[in-house]
C-alpha cells in the first residue's frame, strides 16, 4: 500500500515538473508574438507629480529581447517602457520576464507559467495531505467551474439572471455534496437543508424589502450596461453565501449521521443538541469568514476614497450598503442552516433507523 501511494506520488511530482517545462515553452501555441526579455537597462528621467500632488519618480527602461514564436522568431527587438515608483498604470520589467508584443510596445506578461506552478502545487498539497479527498476536491472545483462557464456561455437573455444562477446554484450544491461526500443520506439531508435554507433567506430579503426602502443600487459596478440591478443583486446573494451554507449543513449531517450509526437508539432532543453544539463551534468562524471575504474587497474602495478625503462613515454609508446588506444576509443563512440542518438529519437518519428495525 505505501508502495503505491509513492509511486503514485513520484508519477503526480513527474507530471508537475513536465507541466511546468511544458508552459515554460508553449510559445508557439500563441499567435501574438512573444518577446524574451534579455537585457534591461534603466535610467531615472526625472521627478513628476501625480494626480493627488505627490512626488514621484520617473523611470525609462530600454528592454532587449528576442522574439521566440511566429514567423519573426529568432529576431531581436528593442521596446521602450516608462514607468513610475508607484507603478500604478505601468509596470516595470526584468530580465528575463516573457511578454506579448505588438508594434513596438508591450501589450502584457505572460504569466501561465507562475498560473501552472501555483494550481499544480496546490493540487499536490490536496493530494498529498488529503489522499482520495483532495482528489475530489479538485475534481469538484473543476466540474464546478465547467459549470459556470456553460451556464453563463448559453445564457442567452441577460435579463435572465437570476433564473440562469438559480439552476447553476442547483447544479453546484449537487455536484459539490454528492461529488465530495458520496451517495448517501448524510449527503441528500446537506443538500436538501442547503436548498431550504437558501429559499428561506431570499424569502427574509424579499420581506424585509416590501416593507423597507429599497436598496441603492447607484453603487454597483457596471449599473449603466445593465437594466436589472436587484435581480443581479438576488443572484449575487444565492451565489456567494452557498458555500458557507453548505459547510454548515455538511459538517451538522455528517456528525449527527455518525451519532445514529453509532446509537440508533438515540432521542431527537439528543440529536438536537449534539447538533447545537457543533452548530455553535463552527457559527462564528464561518461568519467571520464571509466578514473577511467582503471586507478584503472592500479595501480598495476605502483607501482610494480616503485618499480623496471621503470619510470612512460617509464610505459606509453611501459607497458600501449593498456589500453590508449581503453579509448580513448570508450571515443569517449561516445561523439557520444550524437548525435546518440538525432538524432535516435527524429526521432523515431516524425515519432510516425505523426502517431498518422493521425490516429484522
């Protein structure tokens, strides 16, 4: 057995390394031309103001490289960049970095290589820590993402937005419970308590809505292309607390299916409260994490709109209610998939416990 899981690792470590060479000379699978940086050299031009008025410095790069892809490979080229220290709407360049060429300027980095080294370590941690589950975890997020490319490839009507995440949503709750956790009745209750708790707050939302102002929606992105923000709205909601919905409910039903397996003749106040307590340790750390999702995209909002002497209140106020709206949302969805959860598994585990008995 130890055998085959390092032969196996040895062949997974194999594959990686020749997936990185592969990337690392995949030129010609690019019609752009690509250009190898082989010397920069650079010099300070000067000092200039920004928009805010500060002092910064000015850099000019004079980078020479060869063009290694197309009918022009092998030919050498000179490109002239200019830079800033903040590097805010250029880039600096280093020898030896791969960029896309066209005319006589950089057009941008090609960066599939670091993508190939991070996503390939990443799945030999999965597979190395996590064995057969780290496998199906990548499988997931793959099929995952085949999904939401599909889904909104053949969308057709963009006003049909919140119809189109509805089935998508349906279609990764599936893929992600039954593809990490198996066929079982552990996974059916996660499912179906996933599901109830998301139409229960995006009945919450809808209520509170009716008897409410309605949300300013001047502040999402993109609002002059689109002619529906609150169905694109709704669908962000469905779309982003789904995860942490699901990790409640899989680690409640996972648990409590244990404890029936274990004591069959356990009672559902019993039930209820192994449940509560579970519920109670991973509540605050899954809220907390859709806290921190949020708020790191937040960041740039705060500080651009700082830097230009808005105060953070007047931030909160005006530039971010939309973003609160959704973390509370998903936040009581958290809350009640504890109960939802418990009460769905344990009906289901004991309804098959009845079974069973009736069966011997």
């Amino acid at each position: 057995m130890k055998n085959k899981k390092g032969r196996f690792y040895c062949v997974a470590g194999v594959l990686y390394l020749l997936a990185i060479l592969f990337v690392m000379n995949d030129a010609w699978l690019y019609q752009t031309p690509i250009v190898k940086v082989t010397k920069v050299v650079t010099i300070v031009e000067g000092k200039s103001k920004s928009t805010r008025g500060t002092e910064e410095t000015k850099y000019k790069q004079s980078l020479y490289g060869k063009i290694i892809n197309g009918k022009d490979k092998g030919k050498e080229v000179r490109i002239a960049n200019e830079y800033t220290t903040t590097e805010m709407a250029d880039q600096k360049y280093h020898k030896g970095d791969r960029v896309f060429y066209k005319g006589s300027s950089i057009i941008g980095v090609k960066r599939d290589t670091m993508l190939v080294v991070m996503l390939g370590f990443l799945a030999l941690l999965l597979l190395g820590i996590a064995g057969r589950q780290g496998g199906l975890t990548i499988i997931t997020a793959m099929m995952n993402i085949l999904i939401f490319v599909i889904g909104f490839w053949t969308a057709d009507d963009t006003s049909e937005i919140l119809s189109v995440c509805s089935r998508l949503i349906l279609f990764f709750a599936v893929v992600t419970l039954v593809g990490l956790n198996g066929i079982h009745r552990k996974t059916f209750a996660a499912l179906l308590t996933t599901l109830c708790v998301l139409l229960m707050i995006m009945g919450i939302f809808d209520l509170v809505m009716q008897h409410m102002e309605e949300l300013d929606y001047s502040t999402m992105e993109y609002l002059g292309s689109i002619d529906n923000p609150d169905e694109i709205f709704h669908a962000e909601i469905l779309l982003s607390g789904l995860g942490a919905i699901m990790d409640v409910a899989v680690a409640i039903s996972v648990a409590l299916s244990e404890i029936v397996e274990q004591k069959p003749e356990v009672k559902f106040v019993e039930l209820f409260r192994s449940g509560r307590e579970i519920g109670y340790d991973i509540m605050g750390t899954m809220i907390n994490v859709l806290l921190f999702v949020f708020g790191c995209g937040l960041i740039p909002t705060c500080l651009i709109r700082m830097n230009n002497e808005v105060r953070f209140v007047t931030i909160v106020k005006l530039h971010i209610p939309c973003e609160l709206c959704r973390f509370f949302v998903e936040s009581i969805g958290i809350v009640l998939a504890i109960p939802v959860s418990i009460f769905i598994t344990a009906v289901m585990m004991k309804l098959s416990v009845k079974k069973r008995e009736k069966r011997c």
